[in-house]
C-alpha cells in the first residue's frame, strides 16, 4: 500500500505542482504590455485559470504526502517536517500572493506589479525545488540514497 500512496504522491506533484509552476512563471510575462494588446491578456487569463485549477488539484500532494509518511513511519522524522513547512508556505504564497496578484494584473496590466510577481513565482518554485531535494536526499536515511 505504500509504494502506490508514493506513486500517486509523486505522480500527482509532477501533474499537479509542474503545471502551476509553469504557467505562473509564464504569467507576468504576458501582463507587462500595454493594456490594449489582447492577446498577451488573453493568454495570461489562460494561465491563469491553469494556475486556479490545478491549485484545486494541488491538494493531493500533501494528502498522499502525509498518508505515505505515516506508512514508512517517518512522520516525525527532520526532513519531513521540513518539507511539510516549505509545502505549507508555497501554499500559502500561492494562494494568498500569486493568485490574487494574477487576478489583479488581468484587470490592470502593471510592469512594476508583474516584477514582483515573478519574483513571488521565483519564490514559489524555488520553495517547491528544496522540497524535492528534501524527498531525494532524505537527510539520516538508512536506504543509503
């Protein structure tokens, strides 16, 4: 039971999180124009709405994240709880920062406001790299990974 809760931990921070990373790297690009060019507007919109739904879908990285620690019996264990708080905080960052700031520029193109949320993008995967390197290295293993 474990290695498919893995499997599907994995699978879904690959199809979940890789998407969002994306496009929301993608996003402030598309919103540094001229409030008159539609195409750039209609784009980040689309990136936008990827951004939104797979947030949605986000949700099972953690929940089968936690289900597949409490199956190797490594809940308590550093790098887990590590990862946990850097999870927690790319959420937040996600929902509270990025997503809104999208919604704004959709209305208002701004070069200043994209700057800012490319970095809070920058900052968003730079969280989600650590986590993954957290889950590889898996600091104290006894696997000898």
């Amino acid at each position: 039971m474990t290695k498919f809760l893995l499997s599907v931990h994995v699978l879904a921070a690959i199809l979940a999180i890789g998407p969002i990373a994306v496009a929301a790297s993608m996003f402030p690009r598309h919103t540094r124009g001229p409030a008159e060019e539609g195409e750039g507007r209609q784009t980040a919109a689309v990136l936008h709405r990827i951004c939104r739904a797979y947030t949605v879908l986000g949700i099972a990285v953690p929940v089968f994240g936690v289900a597949t620690g409490a199956g190797l019996g490594v809940l308590t264990d550093a790098w887990l709880l590590a990862s946990i708080v850097l999870t927690a905080a790319a959420a937040a960052l996600l929902v509270v920062v990025i997503l809104p700031r999208q919604q704004r520029l959709l209305g208002a193109p701004d070069r200043v406001a994209s700057a800012r949320l490319a970095m809070s993008t920058g900052v968003f995967n730079l969280l989600w790299a650590i986590v993954v390197v957290l889950m590889i290295v898996r600091p104290g293993s006894t696997t000898g990974a």
